[in-house]
C-alpha cells in the first residue's frame, strides 16, 4: 500500500512529520509520498517558492526510510487538482491500494473539492482524526464506502472510506511564519535542518 501525503509545507514541521510517519507505520505502507501542492485552489498561495518547499522537505526526511518527495503537482502547469493527482497515480500503480490522507477539516470541505466523487474511483480515503474525535452521521454515499478494519483498503487498490485517530500536534505553519516575522524563536516545532535553511534564505521575516 502506497500513501499520500499532501500539504503546502510552507515550511514543514513537526505536525507534517509525526502524521506521516504514524500512519505510514498503522497501515504498513511501503512507502508515503509527501506532494507537495503548487497552486492549492482553496488555500492562499505559499509564501515560500517550490523550490525551498521542497528543499525544506528534504532536509526534514532525511535518513527516514519510506518516505519519498513527490514534485508532481509543481511538474504540473494550473492548478493542482487532487482527482488529477490520484489518476497520475493510478496510472503509475495500477494495482496497488492508495490511501491518500486528509484531515478532519478537509473531510468537511470533501464535497466542494473539483470532481470529488472520482477521487474514491483512483484510491481509498482516510481521515486522520484527533483521539476522541466524535464522527457525526455520515450521509448514505459515505456511509456506503466507510470500512471498519484495516485489511479492508489492502483488498481493493479504492473506493473505501477510514478513520484513523492519530497523534495530532497542534503546529501550524501559518503560526510558525508569524513566529519568524516577529522574531521570536521557533524551536522544537520544526526541525533545526529546516530553521537553519530559513534563516539562511532570510525566509518568512516580513
């Protein structure tokens, strides 16, 4: 099974990093692919460019076995569509299970996404929920898809609809930025290869 991990990672941090490696070890991923997104279409752009996205991603997951940089979306012109994303992916894995990992929030917003019923036709969704997560009613087309163990997503490459309760740190990159404008110092949020990179590059200071 092959996971994905998108995000603007705008910078990265430690947030990003423990989900992903959580759930790369809960459902026994042979890989999780960290993308990247270009010109997400319901988020602000990103402050920082591709390129030091990427960099700062490199930086955070090396030495980390499995964990893999995706550059897809940014190889990509427009906006980044995550059914486009999914069928790129399906057609380099035709077989595998994809799980594609979002969280609550964006779960909320699933069905304003661009052609969203089509992403369960390309790979499995899991919702990575804080413990304690209450999970309201689901409306009868996620009901349908809603699995209740594990080895269901290893049985079929999508369609299907999990729950996960991670360990969710509550870091966000957006407070992270302030942090840096207003000098004040952003340690153990993020890792130090990845403050020393933005100090180097003078980035997120106005």
């Amino acid at each position: 099974m092959i996971g994905i991990f998108g995000g603007t990672f705008d910078p990265v941090h430690y947030g990003h990093l423990r989900s992903a490696l959580e759930v790369k070890e809960i459902f026994g991923l042979t890989e999780i692919r960290l993308l990247p997104s270009a010109q997400p279409p319901h988020r602000e752009q990103p402050v920082a460019t591709a390129l030091m996205r990427v960099q700062m991603l490199e930086l955070a997951i090396k030495n980390q076995p499995g964990f893999i940089i995706d550059t897809r979306e940014l190889d990509r012109a427009g906006h980044s569509y995550m059914v486009d994303t999914l069928k790129s992916f399906r057609q380099e894995f035709p077989e595998q299970p994809l799980l594609l990992f979002i969280g609550s929030d964006a779960f909320k917003n699933l069905a304003t996404w661009h052609r969203w019923q089509q992403l369960f036709d390309y790979a499995h969704i899991v919702v990575m929920t804080r413990p304690g997560f209450q999970l309201q009613e689901l409306d009868g087309y996620f009901a349908a898809k809603k699995a209740i163990e594990i080895t269901e997503l290893a049985q079929a490459p999508a369609g299907r609809l999990f729950f996960q309760p991670i360990t969710q740190l509550e870091i966000s990159a957006t407070a992270i930025r302030k942090m840096i404008a207003e000098k004040r110092n952003p340690g153990f949020l993020l890792p130090d290869a990845v403050i020393e990179y933005i100090k180097q590059h003078v980035l997120y200071e106005k």
